[in-house]
C-alpha cells in the first residue's frame, strides 16, 4: 500500500501515517492539492490529511473534498506534541526566531509570546524543520515533531510547548475506490455532501428528517460555491451506518431538498470518541 501525505519527512500527518500504517510506502507531496490530484488519478493511492484541530479548528481542506469527492476509508485521531528545534547545542536564550505551520504558532502561542520569540509562517512544520536544520544559525528554531528532530538531526530544545495539553487533529484516509463497511453493531460515521434547492428555510426543512428519526449529526459545515457567496454546499457527518433504515430515511428526506448529494463515505468510528 502506498499512503500519500502533505508536507516534509517529519510531518504530523507523517507521523499519522506511520501509526495507521507501519508496513505501508509513505510518500510525500508539496500540497494537498497534488495529495488528491494524484489519489484520483491512481485508484491505488490513498491520502491521510488533517481535517480538523481541537483547539484551532478546521483546516481548510474542505474545497478540495468538494472538488475530488475522493471516499473516505477511517478518521484517525492522532495526539500532536510540538517541540522547539534548534541546531545541536543551541539553548532557549539563543533563539530569537521560530519558524513553522501557522496552525502550530497558533497552538503554542503562549510559550511564544512568553519568551518574546518573533513567529515566522512556513508551509508546514517538517519544512521548517529542514530549514533550520540547513540554516544552522542557534538564532532560529522550528516548531515540529520529534520525528522531525531526529530526521533533520535537531536538537529538542523544549518538548510539549502547546497551549493545551489535549491538543489532538482528526486525519482522514482517502481514495479513489468506493469501499464501506457491512452494516453491523460497530459505531460508524456517514459522510456526505450536498446542495440545497434555492428556496426559504431550505436548511431549517431539509434537517426536519434527521431529528423526527432521531440521527444525530456530528458534523455541519457550509462552504461557499466556486465563485458565488450566494450558493453553498454543506459538509456532513452523522453517526451511524447508512444502511441502518433511520439513516436511510433521513437521507431520503435530506434528498428532497438537494440539488446535488454525494456520499463521502462511511467508516468505523474512531475508539477516540468515545473515550
């Protein structure tokens, strides 16, 4: 199996890879646009991509799911640690610039702000991580994982500097093959897509069918149209199996309100949640 992934060697969804996946090829792409241009291209690639922070929120990702309509295979709930990287033998006194992700600045805004470190914004945080490493000024350091430290041969200079401890980015793996599980007594998640009909109260009527059959959504998110802010598709998740009877009639009611409805996925539920 090949994984694809976006970012550097080191890379939180790297390290995702690598915990889902042990025995798989994991490969690199400079953006997640090329992550899902090639997973549509070849029906045997999949991609892991971050979709969501706990603490920072979306990513940003959501056009690009609109844009491929790749399915969605799991969700894994991956656990991110930042650390301070720096040159060998560089000390916290020494570094007066950080590079790295703007979501990991964010996350460690406060060990930031607490020790005057000027932020600097780059791609992704294994990037950074190679920068630094290729610079070898000790004014500099790079927030990124341990993973990275060892790959780019940094010193860890700091470990766990986010803001918050509980800090966890929900990956999801995806591909080009339509793939789901058997409907049985495991806890699943439906993903799915749609577009309203152009009428009032559209979004208030189409939900009616999810509360009368009692199908709780996890997930609603409304992204604007290519080139419109009048017309939106919404991003949905809902627990549950799409072949369990209530979930089918919900989503049969949610259809007589759509002009376009596309199933993302359905999946095992992450243990994450629930614990």
């Amino acid at each position: 199996m090949k994984i694809l992934y976006q970012g550097s060697p080191g890379a939180y969804s790297h390290l995702a890879a690598k915990e889902l996946y042990p025995d798989a090829e994991i490969l690199p792409c400079k953006t997640f646009d090329e992550c899902f241009g090639r997973a549509e291209e070849d029906k045997n690639l999949r991609i892991i991509i971050p979709e969501s922070n706990r603490i920072t929120g979306n990513i940003g990702i959501e056009y690009l799911i609109f844009k491929h309509r790749l399915n969605i295979y799991a969700e894994h709930f991956h656990k991110i640690e930042h650390s301070l990287l720096a040159p060998p033998g560089t000390q916290l006194k020494d570094i007066k610039s950080v590079f790295s992700h703007a979501q990991a600045l964010s996350q460690c805004s406060e060990f930031i702000k607490k020790n005057k470190i000027n932020e600097n914004v780059r791609a992704d945080t294994a990037g950074s991580a190679a920068l630094v490493a290729q610079n070898k000024n000790k004014n500099d350091a790079a927030i990124a994982s341990k993973l990275s430290a060892e790959i780019y041969k940094l010193d860890i200079v700091k470990s766990n500097i986010e803001n918050e401890k509980g800090n966890v980015t929900r990956f999801l793996i995806m591909g080009k093959n339509i793939l789901q599980p058997e409907f049985g007594k495991d806890k699943y998640i439906t993903s799915f897509l749609f577009k309203l009909k152009s009428k009032p109260a559209a979004l208030y009527q189409s939900l009616g069918g999810f509360a009368i059959n009692g199908v709780n959504l996890t997930k609603l998110q409304s992204y604007p149209e290519k080139n419109s802010f009048s017309s939106y598709f919404f991003l949905c998740d809902l627990d549950g199996h799409i072949d369990d009877p209530k979930i089918k009639k919900s989503l049969e009611d949610l259809g007589l309100h759509c002009e376009d409805f596309h199933v993302l996925g359905v999946f095992l539920a992450d243990k994450f949640r629930y614990d």
